[in-house]
C-alpha cells in the first residue's frame, strides 16, 4: 500500500473513532435513558434572579418593618421579615402548579390530533406525535421539538420517547409515549381504540380534579381569612394593658416569636393537605 493510501486509511480510521466517541457521548443507549435536565427553581418559576432577589428583599423590608411597628421587638421583627419572604415564593410556586394544570388539561386535544392524524389522515406515527406536538401548549413546545431533532437524527423510535418522557416529566406523557412505542413496533390497528380510551381516561381526570378545585374554594377561603385572626389579635393587644411595651418584654418577645411560627407552621401545614395528588408516574 502507498503512503498516501496508508494516510488516507489512517485518517478515516481516526474519524470513525472520534464519530464513534461523539455519538456514544452525544447519544446515549435506550438501555440508559437520559435523565430529566435539571433548572434551577428560579428558572422553573419563569423569575429571573434580579427579580427574586429584589422581590424578597421587598418582601423581607416590610415584614420586618411591620414587625417592628406592632412588637416594638427586633427578634420579632426579624422573624416577621424571614417569614414574609414566603409569601412571594408561595406565589411564584402557585403560578408554577396553575400553569402545569393549564398544560395538562391540553392531553386530550392532543391525543384527539394524533389520533385524526393516523386514522384520517394516514399519518405515520412519529410525523403524527411531531405534528400534534407543535400545537401543544408553550411549557411542551421544546420538549417535543427536541424529540424531533433526536428522531431526524437517530429514527430511533424508542429512544426518541424516552426522551420526550424525560423532557416532559408528566404521568400521561409516560401512557401516550409507551403505548405509541408498542404500536409504532408492533403495529398500530388498535390505535385508535387506545388513543379514544386515553382521552376518556383523561377527560374524566380533568373533570375529577375540577371537582375537587371546586369543593376546596370555600375551604381555602376560609384559610386565608384566619391567617387574618392573628393579625388582628394583635392589633388589638396595643390597646389592652401596657399595649405595644408588653410586646418587647422577654416573654412578650418569647410569645410573639412562637405565635409568628406557629401560624407560619400551620399555614404550610394546611396548604400541604389541600394539595391535589399528582398521578404517580409508572413508566420512568
């Protein structure tokens, strides 16, 4: 063999193993799925990090200058100002979980578009699941465009769902990507059927889970007009005795410290047994 020849040899003997390399890297096998990326919990909230720094600095400012006001107590105070900072995050994570369920209440539109798609319109099923995907709400948009790019590059079904689970990290999506991998491998006559009885299943979710908001509304109400109990309590204990003074002594200050955690533990207590239980996610 030439030199020349030798060289090239070399050279496509070097890239095959440096594109051998990349694509174990760059894409790992089925058998090792790739786990959800993690974000940062501001991130996940859709707040920036100059936002939430001056939201609960705000937040800490007049707790504790309310604190100080009504205790006379800089203990108190600080106490008032760190639990006020909750208040924003509770919000940002409500605003969070309101635009999850939004998503969520997408499925069965979703699965009524594939399901046209692969009956009506003789779609295939990845072209059906990729078309579906880019009219599926804004949180979803990069998830299914991601499995796009990854089934345009590999064609490999299986592993383009697993990816898609991973990304969307949702309890239905897990149902849909498994049960349109058993009919992509072993054929889709049934698909319909499926597809029908996953929208069922999941209308009947959804109306559940309205049910349940509705019944709630009264008795989460009823939770922020107590929080209300305390803050008047306390107003009124200026007018009664030695008023504010009695509040900055070391048993007012010990009272007021405790009170402030008490309802703060109460509060959170209450918001953790009123939360809905999320379908639990079987195919990870």
């Amino acid at each position: 063999m030439s030199p020349g020849a030798e060289g090239a040899a070399a050279a496509l003997a070097a890239a095959g193993g440096v594109y051998l390399l990349y694509t174990s890297f760059a894409y790992p096998s089925p058998a090792r799925p790739s786990r959800r990326r993690w974000r940062p919990p501001l991130v996940e909230m859709g707040v920036s990090p100059l936002e939430a720094s001056a939201t609960l600095f705000a937040a800490l400012a007049a707790g504790a200058a309310a604190g100080f006001l009504l205790f006379a107590s800089p203990v108190a105070a600080a106490v008032a100002g760190v639990l006020t900072m909750g208040l924003p995050l509770s919000g940002w994570r409500a605003r969070v979980e309101a635009r999850r369920e939004r998503a969520g209440e997408a499925w069965p539109r979703v699965l009524e578009e594939i399901r046209l798609r692969t009956g009506s319109l003789g779609r295939s099923i990845p072209q059906a699941l990729f078309d579906a995907g880019r009219h599926a709400p804004p949180e979803w948009r990069s998830a299914f465009a991601e499995a796009e790019r990854e089934w345009l590059l590999t064609t490999d079904f299986s592993r383009t769902l697993t990816l898609l689970k991973s990304r969307l990290a949702d309890a239905t999506a897990d149902v849909v990507c498994e049960t349109l991998v058993v009919a992509q491998e072993l054929g889709g006559a049934d698909l319909d059927g499926r597809l029908r009885a996953l929208i069922e299943d999941r209308n009947q979710d959804l109306e559940d889970r309205k049910d349940a908001a509705t019944r709630q509304a009264g008795v989460r109400f009823a939770r922020r007009f107590v929080l209300l109990v305390p803050l008047g309590m306390a107003l009124a204990g200026l007018s009664i005795g030695t008023g504010r003074s009695a509040y900055a002594s070391p048993g007012g200050q010990a009272a007021v410290v405790a009170a402030l955690v008490s309802v703060a533990a109460c509060w959170a207590w209450s918001g953790r047994l009123m939360r809905l239980p999320r379908p639990p996610r079987v195919f990870e």
